[in-house]
C-alpha cells in the first residue's frame, strides 16, 4: 500500500480503537488492545513488518508514522484504564463512607484535665447516685443573694468572715456557692437535694492553702426529718469515696450565720498523713467541709415553711480537696496554667469515664 493508504488504514484503527474504548468497562478487556492492536500480530503492530516492501528512501518515514500512531493507542489505552481505576475508587469509598446507624460509636481518645474538674466530676457522680441534681449559679450575683438570703444582713459582722469583692453595678463576685441555696429553693421548693459545683472569689491574701480564684461544691439537702447524723454519715461517705481510702474526720463547732447549729469538719492532711506541712500550716488537718442544719430564716426567705422541712447544707472546699488527693502542695499551682499538673485519663479511674 501507498503511503496514503496507510495513512488511512492507520486513521480507521485508531477510530476503531477509540470507540470501542468508551464501550469496554472491563480492565481486562482494555489490556487485551494492547496485544490485540499494539502487539506483533495486532492490526497496527503487524503493519511494522511491511516496512521492507517500502523503498529505502520512504521506510523511515513509514516507521515513525506507525510507530507515532502505536504512541498514540498506547496512550489512549492508558486514559482509559486510569478512568476505569478511579471510577472504582470512588465507588468503594462511597460504599465505605455509606451511614450505618446500627454501628457502635467511635470512642474518642480523652486528654487530660484539670485536678479540680476530676473532683469535681467524681462528687458529681457519688451524689447523683444519692439521688442529688447537679445545678450552678453565676459568678456575679446580687448582695441579696450572698449575703442577706443567708441570714446576713448588712449590718452584721459576719460579712467580714469573706473579703469581698465588689463590682461597679453594687453586685458581688460571690464569696461562696451558698447563693445557689436560696435560688434552688426558690426554683424547686422542698423536698430538695442539690449540689452546686462553682468558683468563688475572695479578696485575700494568697499562700500555700487560700487563693483569691477557687472552687467549693455546696449541697443542700431538705425533707421531712432530717438531722446531724444524716450530715456526719454522707461527709464521711464522700470524702473516703474521693480519696479512695479511710480518712480521719474532726468535727467541730463552727459559726455560720446560715447554719445553726455550724460545724467544720476538717480532714486529716493527706499531704503529710497528718503529721504538719506547709500546706496545713502544721495543724495536721485541714478544713474541708464546712455545713451544718439550714437557719430557719435561710428555709423561710427560700419559701420553704421550717416548722415542716428541716434540712442540712455544706460548703465543701473542692480545690483544697483536689489538692489533697492529687498531692498538689500549693494551691497557686492550679491556677497557673501548669500543663504539668493536669490529670491524665488513666489517673481518673474507671467510673468517670464511662
Ligand atoms: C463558706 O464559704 C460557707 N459558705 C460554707 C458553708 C456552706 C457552711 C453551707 C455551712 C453551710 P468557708 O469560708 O469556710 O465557708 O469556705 C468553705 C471552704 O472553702 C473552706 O473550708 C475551704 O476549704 C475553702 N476555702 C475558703 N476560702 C478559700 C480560699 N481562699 N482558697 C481556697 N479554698 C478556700
């Protein structure tokens, strides 16, 4: 054939070749041009072999328009096949990715956290089992809520017992969780248990055990018939449940003016086992949980009629707890932002993760 000819028949493989490409799906098939048109006895390849038929001065050109048509297919085969593979690709990744709402859910890996939020979640999790509700008041509150809704009116001297800060618009950073007493009752009436994580604010001087930014969990607990033994019995329970071993309680009187009667009860120092440090400026204990039997003024400025209910509320100090169990010497390290002092997942314990 002429080179014209062979121009043409090359022209129709490659027409050929190319539509039958966009029919093939099957990556076997696609392969199987290679032999079938590029290979020695393939309707392109075998045209190689008529080379010599040409006159010497035309071969070379034969050569390199066959051998540029062979480039040609090859590359064509090639697209084809790269269709073919990312068209599967995609079709396993939609069927992977597709919802299956009866698959158990992915655990995510927990980080560390705070020493105060560990307590503060492990108490959360003793007294909602004891049946208490978790509830939380704000950081400002009203002078009435801090101090003359507990029995503190502004000429009394027991409002020097906290330094207070005061804010601008005549409101308190609260001195202590207790507010949230009256605004529970207020919200939910008797029979009540509630406890109220939160922090506090108190303009004093720092050390190794007090700080000006620090966290106490206040629970009240209000129903028929309640006394001190109930008190003494639940601060025993949750104090050895949180430092997971027998410790030694002092109870004392204590004065406050929302309680009467008041106790403190002090925990044995769990830094030093009792024996004097630093961080219970060598007492040996440290104070703990304050509480003692709601005021009957305190029930009647909540609403709630103390001839008929009777109940018991504590202000435990959770930074000094989260101290003594994680063996946090200085109070001033929690508030540093020292990466070094948070607690890893696996020093949680079990039950608070799940
Ligand atoms: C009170 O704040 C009372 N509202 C507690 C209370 C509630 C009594 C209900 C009776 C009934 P007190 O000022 O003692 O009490 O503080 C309670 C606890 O908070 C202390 O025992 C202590 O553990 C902690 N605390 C007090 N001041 C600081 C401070 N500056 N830094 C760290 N912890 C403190």
């Amino acid at each position: 054939m002429d080179l014209d000819q062979l121009n043409q028949t090359i022209a129709k493989i490659e027409a050929d070749v190319a539509a039958s490409l966009t029919d093939l799906t099957a990556v076997d098939a696609v392969r199987g041009l290679d032999t079938s048109v590029l290979g020695k006895k393939g309707t392109l390849g075998s045209l190689i072999s008529g080379i010599k038929d040409y006159p010497p001065d035309q071969r070379g050109q034969v050569g390199q328009t066959i051998n540029a048509a062979k480039g040609r297919v090859k590359e064509l085969i090639n697209q084809r096949l790269a269709g073919l593979q990312s068209a599967a690709d995609a079709a396993e990744a939609s069927s992977a990715g597709a919802y299956d709402p009866t698959l158990p859910g992915l655990r995510l890996p927990m980080g560390s956290v705070h020493p105060v939020t560990a307590v503060q979640w492990e108490i959360e999790r003793i007294f909602e089992r004891l049946g208490f509700t978790v509830e939380s008041g704000p950081e400002m509150e009203t002078e009435y809520n801090n101090f003359e809704a507990l029995n503190i009116p502004a000429t009394h001297p027991a409002r020097d017992m906290q330094d207070t800060f005061w804010v601008k618009n005549g409101m308190v950073l609260r001195t202590h969780t207790s507010p949230v007493q009256h605004r529970s009752m207020k919200k939910f009436g008797a029979p009540l248990r509630v406890i109220v994580p939160g922090r506090c604010f108190r303009y004093e001087t720092i050390d190794a055990s007090h700080e000006n930014t620090f966290h106490q969990v206040e629970g009240l607990m209000i129903d028929r018939d309640i006394s001190i033994p109930n008190l003494i019995a639940m601060s025993q329970t949750l104090l050895t449940e949180v430092m997971q071993r027998e410790v030694k309680l002092r109870v004392r009187p204590g004065f406050f003016p929302f309680v009467e009667p008041g106790l403190e009860i002090d925990m044995n120092c769990q830094i030093c086992d009792g024996k004097g440090c630093p961080t219970c400026k060598k007492s040996g204990w440290i104070e703990i949980l304050p509480c003692g039997m709601v005021h009957p003024n305190v029930l009647t400025a909540g609403g709630i009629d103390p001839e008929e209910y009777t109940g018991f509320a504590f202000g435990l100090g959770l930074t000094r707890l989260a101290m003594m169990k994680f063996g946090i010497r200085d109070i001033r390290v929690l508030n540093a932002g020292d990466l070094r002092a948070l607690v890893p997942p696996e020093r949680l314990g079990g039950p608070i993760l799940s």
